[in-house]
C-alpha cells in the first residue's frame, strides 16, 4: 500500500517537456505541408475574406418602413381606387390589396335562414345538433324552416340577416398586377450610429414618380410594380387575386463600413410567404371580412358586410454592419496560428501508427529522464551527450534530433 501511494506521489510530481525530433520523410513531409497549406487557405478565404472576422458587426438593426399604393382598377362593373382596395390605409409596413370583395347588403339584427349547406334539416332536431357551434353566420335556434310542400329546409340563425353567401363566383381585379407600391425604408446600425435610406438623397421627384423597380436596371428605385413583384416569386397573378396570398418583401442590409458609405445599399428579395399551405384542400389564400355600418331614418342600424380576398404584403428589413477591429482580429489570428499546429497531430498519429519503424519513433519521441541519469551524466566529461547512437545528430542549441528514414530497422 505504501509502496503504491509513493509510486502514485511520484507519478503525479514529475514534468513533461516537448522534445523535437526531426523525421525526414518526403510523404510525412508532404502531408503535414499540405495540411497546413489548407488550415491556412480556409483562414485566409473564408474567415477573414468572406465572413470578415477582422470587424466587429451590428445585428441589432433599428428600421422604420412605410408605403403607399397608386393605381386604379374595374371590380364588379365598379372603378376601385387606392381608398377602396388597401388596408389597412396608414400606409405601414404590412398591408393587404383586396382583389376580390364579396358584399352582402342591408343586413339587420334579427332571425333567418342559414345559407351554408351543413345546416340543411328536415326537423328541429336535426339543428339542435348544431348547438354552440362556431360555424354558422349566427347562433342557432333549434328550429328548422322549411318551404310549404317541401322536404329539406335550413337551420334558423339569430344574428345579422340576410346571412352571408360566400358561394356565389365573382371574377377578380386582374388590374391588381398593373398597381405600383411605393416604399420608403430607413435604418440606422445603433453601435455605429450610421443612419441609411433606401433609396438616394440626390433622387428627384420627376425620377421617382418615373422609375420602377428593376434588380439590373433600376435596383435603387423604390416603386415596385405588382406584377413584377408577384412574378419575382414565381406566382400567376390570376390565382393569385382569386384566392388571395401573403408574399413577403425583404429589404436586405449588408454593409462593409471600412469601405465608402456610398456601398451600404439595400437588396431587395421576394417569395411567397404562404407557400406550405397554397396547395392545401382548406385555409388556402388569404381572406377577411369588415363592416360598414349605417342607420335608417327611425335610428335601426344595419350594416353592409364585405368578404374580402386580398394579397398580403409584409415589408421585412433585415441586415448587419461590420467595422475593423483589434480585439476580432487578434483572436482569430491566436486561433489560425494554434490551428496550424493540427498538421503536427496529423503527422504524428502516422507515424506512431501507419508507417513502418513507428517503434523507433516512439522511442525518439518520448524519453524518461530521471534524476539518476542526470545525476551520472554531469560526472562524465564535458561535451558527452546522453543517450545518442550512432547515425544521430543533435543541433547544440534547441536539443532536437534529426531522425533520418534510413536509421529505421528494417523489418524481420
């Protein structure tokens, strides 16, 4: 027991040095070159030339967006301006264009039929099954009404009545595609205190209320004709305006401020955002319904309702800044140098493992020293060097020896 607390004590206080030994080894050699040329590479081209880890960057982008709509259109045999198709009409950075409205007019608080045909009855029983429901017009009442001499009748709503048929088809406004959006977007990056807009201060009026949009053209203009916007995203304009949808517009910051702050200009991107569901059986498009609301002369309010299929435009900003800095740029550099040494584990794990005469190098590389042995060698002549053979050089300076290829056993 003894004896092994002791062993263990001296185990645990003892010091290990790095010992060099030199292997030339053309294949080695080549390896732990290449290793490095790639460890350097992947520094060089992506950390510090594409994702600039030399700068300091600002995700925490501050952006304020508003737009407006222009453009006039033929809905129901009606010419449906700006007032009439957008809302909500503060002009903020989410907003919808109606395509299609479904109106039901002159609707009074009251009793009537159901319009929806999972209400059909023959009894009041069979509509006092639909108690509590969710999905009708109004609130069930339990009683069936049905025509003199005939079979099948609806359920009986209390609500607004006449109760709304959404069935009925009514072409869109394919005019929607021929609408232009106009969007004005300004950021500001907080740590840097850089403040930006969308589209140059030096733009005029005539040229803004002349351009449109183009990403080759006219990538600064901020008026975005619909059309273009719905076929950026691959969608078919009179689908589209049936249904309704949500297509998102991405207003894309990356800026680089070690160079101009001319270059820090926005991207635009689009895609629909609603695109998991445009395939489905239910809850497809994008639809609402609002109300307005008006009095008889006796003081009755009643009310004309609107179903209304719009395509939803949501503006997102997005971005970040990044500016050089010390701090990012020395570690990273701490890191590339450290990560170069992972050439060295490589080639040591081949050597001591894969090539032939790895014993030899096993016994070059790790070498116990006691105080014996030191203490025998400082009583032999000056200038005796330990435990070196023949055919091994030592350089006086760094203690590293130089293991050529051809002091390696040849294998039995």
């Amino acid at each position: 027991m003894v004896s092994t607390v002791s062993a263990w004590v001296t185990d645990f206080f003892t010091y290990e040095t790095t010992k060099s030994v030199v292997v030339k080894s053309w294949s080695v050699g080549i390896i732990n070159r290449i290793v490095q040329l790639l460890i350097i590479t992947y520094f060089i081209g992506w950390v510090f030339i594409h994702e600039k880890a030399y700068q300091t960057t600002d995700t925490g982008i501050e952006s304020s967006v508003m737009t407006k709509v222009k453009g006039f259109g033929y809905h129901q045999s009606r010419v449906m301006d700006v007032a009439d198709y957008v809302s909500p009409p503060q002009g903020t950075g989410v907003f919808c264009i109606m395509t299609k409205l479904i109106i039901t007019e002159n609707q009074f608080q009251g009793r009537c039929q159901e319009t929806e045909k999972r209400f059909n009855c023959s009894t009041d029983e069979n509509c006092q099954e639909h108690y509590g429901t969710v999905l009708s017009n109004g609130v069930i009442t339990g009683v069936c009404l049905m025509d003199d001499n005939a079979t099948q009748g609806m359920c009986e709503i209390e609500g607004w009545c006449p109760a709304e048929n959404d069935r009925v088809q009514i072409e869109p406004m394919i005019d929607v595609k021929n609408f232009t959006i106009f969007i004005k977007n300004s950021i500001r990056f907080p740590l840097f205190n850089v403040t930006r807009g969308n589209f140059p201060s030096t733009m005029t009026s005539e040229k803004i209320k002349s351009c449109i949009y183009d990403p080759v053209e006219e990538p600064f203009c901020p008026i975005f004709r619909v059309g273009d916007v719905l076929n950026y995203t691959g969608q078919n304009v009179a689908d589209l305006a049936k249904k309704g949808g949500e297509i998102g517009i991405n207003i894309q910051w990356k800026c680089n401020l070690d160079l101009n702050i001319d270059y820090c200009v926005p991207k635009y991107f689009f895609t629909r955002l609603d695109t998991p569901f445009a395939k489905n059986a239910v809850s497809k498009g994008y639809n609402f319904r609002y109300a307005k609301y008006f009095k008889t002369e006796n003081g009755t309010e009643f009310r004309t309702l609107h179903k209304a299929y719009a395509i939803r435009f949501d503006v997102m900003v997005t971005g970040n800044a990044g500016k050089f800095d010390t701090i990012p740029t020395l570690i990273n550099l701490v890191a590339a140098f450290t990560s170069i040494g992972l050439g060295t584990v490589l080639c040591d794990l081949i050597l001591l493992n894969f090539l032939k005469g790895a014993d030899q190098y096993k016994a070059k590389k790790f070498e116990e020293v006691s105080e014996a042995q030191i203490e025998a060698t400082l009583t032999q002549s000056q200038g005796s060097q330990l435990s070196l053979k023949a055919g091994m050089k030592s350089s006086g300076d760094s203690g590293a020896i130089s293991l050529n290829t051809y002091d390696q056993p040849e294998p039995v």
